[in-house]
C-alpha cells in the first residue's frame, strides 16, 4: 500500500469529506453477541449478498475517489468463504494508506498470517469480558480462550497496534472495566470501550438500563490509571488516552454523550451492496444494482458514489432512553 496524495472527490452537503470505507463482508457470525443480534436470525440469501470480486472493484471505486483507509467487517469476516484473497486484492489498491479488519478474533489463529501477507495491518477484536462463563453469555455461542489465542497469534504474525473494543453494558460487564484495562496493558494491545448503540429489535436486554457512558468508564480507569488525552486519530471516531506507564492506548467511542457526527469521515457499504450514509439513518444507494446492471463500468459506479454524498445526513439522533432508532441489527450494517 502507498499513500499518494489525490484531490478529493467525495464531500457531503456539509462540507465533510470522506476519506474512510467501512465494507461487511457478510451478515453472519459464529457469534451471537447480545448488543448485535438476536438469537435466533435469518441470514441474507447467498444471491443478495456481494460477490468478493464485486467487493474488490467496490474497494477499487472508493479508493480512486479519495478514500485512504478501508476496514472490513461484518457480521464476522473470517466466515466468509474467500476473505484471504479478497484482502489480497485490496491489500494491493495504490493510494490506499490504511487497511483494517474488525473482527471477534476466533478464527484469527488460522487466518492471521494469511491476513498479514494479503497487506491487511490493524485488526480490531471484540472483546467485552475476560470470564469465560461471561463471554459465553454475552455472546451466546463463543469461547473466550480461541479469542485470545487469536489476538496472540495476530501479534505473533506482525500485526502492531491491536485494538480490543468492548462494549460496556452496566450490570452485564462494566464490574470488569479495569480488569480489561490491564488485559491490554499486559497484552501490549490498545482497547476502545464504545457506547451501546440503539440498532436492532428482540436482542435481550432494556437498552435504558444497561447504557453506561464514556464518561462515567473513563472515572472508574482514572481511578488506577490517570489518562492524558492525546490528538492521536486512526480516522475513526475513538477518542484517544494515554497512560503514563504503558504503551497501550485508551479509547472512547461515545456516540451518545460525545457526538461525533461533526468530523464524520465514514460511509459504509453493507454486505449486500447497500451503501449507507449513516449508521444512525437508513439513508442508502444501492450500488450492488449499479454493478449488476453494468458490470465492469467503473466509471458509472463512481458516479454513483459521488451522487450519493447529497444524501449524507448532517447528524444521527441516538437516545439513551432504550428505544431503537434504526431497526436493522449491527451485524447487517458492519459496525
């Protein structure tokens, strides 16, 4: 990968540009995490869903018109059939500056390496509880010790600069918001504790109850660890925390009490090639019948990208108060 400075093409109605691609690669996970999904669910039909060759010239499009970093996500990734040569191939876009996977990190011990040789360099992995009765719970079908033998073997493969992002719901996990700080400081890895979002119906829990803000984890850390806020930016929206012993960043994603929309630098496409403007709204295109109707029309793909920045909201409207602003589930969205 290199990063060759290019004119920007892609500036919504409020003067933002965009600059970062969040791509799902597939709906479905060997998780059920409760804050993602229901328990039971019904998968997208393979037809619907993009191919991955589909996905390499979506990644193409983006890059041409300015986008530097691409993540890639889910539901899980490493269930995709394939995703090592799909990460092969953007792993390769010129111009493009950073390449990332969010994933739950169970099927990292075997991918890792693969990973890391397509040109993929971060990784984000879920973790919200280092108990593994807990993490069974919370995410219904896992098991925490392939978890963590992923993050290692992702270590061991190259990856520098990890980061665990774990949400924290009061009364389900954030009795463990230290014990996860000195996971990461001993692991050498960075962690993001992120805000439950309100997307999705039927996941398990009242969403009014188990909220817990930024702030309120941010005084129980400082408690042991006095944090320094740092302008250190992944192009993300996690705001960042040093600690004065330790390598390991701190972050907070805070869509509810620090809203991020201002600086938003992020579209996302969902895994069947609905490209979304916002998390929070169901603004969309559909680029998967842009690239069905004209295969290979890189040209008019572009276009399309571009015509679809007027739709970019100015802001999402989250609640605290439990109900569900977006119906989709986090698992259709890609994160």
């Amino acid at each position: 990968m290199t990063s060759t400075p290019r004119e920007p093409a892609l500036i919504d109605g409020f003067g933002r540009t965009v600059r970062y691609l969040r791509l799902s690669v597939t709906d479905r996970c060997d998780f059920r995490c409760v804050y993602c999904m229901a328990e039971e669910m019904t998968f997208l039909p393979r037809a619907q869903v993009l191919t991955l060759e589909e996905m390499a010239t979506l990644c193409a499009a983006f890059v041409e018109l300015g986008v530097e970093k691409i993540r890639l996500t889910g539901g899980e990734p490493l269930v995709r059939r394939g995703i090592e040569t799909l990460v092969e191939r953007i792993g390769a876009l010129e111009g493009l500056a950073d390449f990332a996977m969010t994933t739950n990190g169970a099927g990292l011990a075997k991918y890792a390496r693969q990973l890391y040789d397509g040109g993929l360099r971060r990784l984000n992995v879920s973790l919200d509880t280092l108990d593994p009765a807990r993490f069974r719970a919370l995410t219904r079908t896992g098991e925490l010790g392939r978890v963590i033998d992923g993050i290692r073997a992702a270590r061991d493969a190259g990856f520098a600069r990890i980061k665990l992002n774990a949400v924290i719901l009061k009364g389900r996990n954030d009795d463990e918001i230290l014990d996860l700080v000195e996971f990461a400081r001993t692991e050498g890895v960075d962690i993001s504790f992120i805000e439950e979002m309100p997307l999705g119906q039927g996941i398990g829990h009242d969403r009014a109850e188990t909220f817990c803000g930024s702030d309120e984890v941010r005084a129980r850390i400082e408690v042991r660890h006095p944090l320094v806020p740092t302008t250190e930016t992944t192009l993300g929206p996690s705001r960042y925390y040093r600690m004065a012993d330790s390598d390991s960043r701190i972050g907070f994603i805070s869509p509810h009490s620090h809203d991020f929309c201002g600086a938003c630098n992020r579209v996302r496409v969902t895994a069947e090639g609905r490209l979304l403007l916002c998390l929070g709204n169901e603004h969309s295109v559909d680029l998967r019948a842009v690239l069905r109707r004209h295969p290979g029309d890189r040209e008019r793909l572009k276009s399309a990208i571009v015509a679809a920045m007027a739709k970019k909201p100015e802001r999402h409207h989250f609640t605290t108060d439990g109900d569900v602003q977006v119906v989709r589930f986090m698992n259709m969205t890609g994160g």
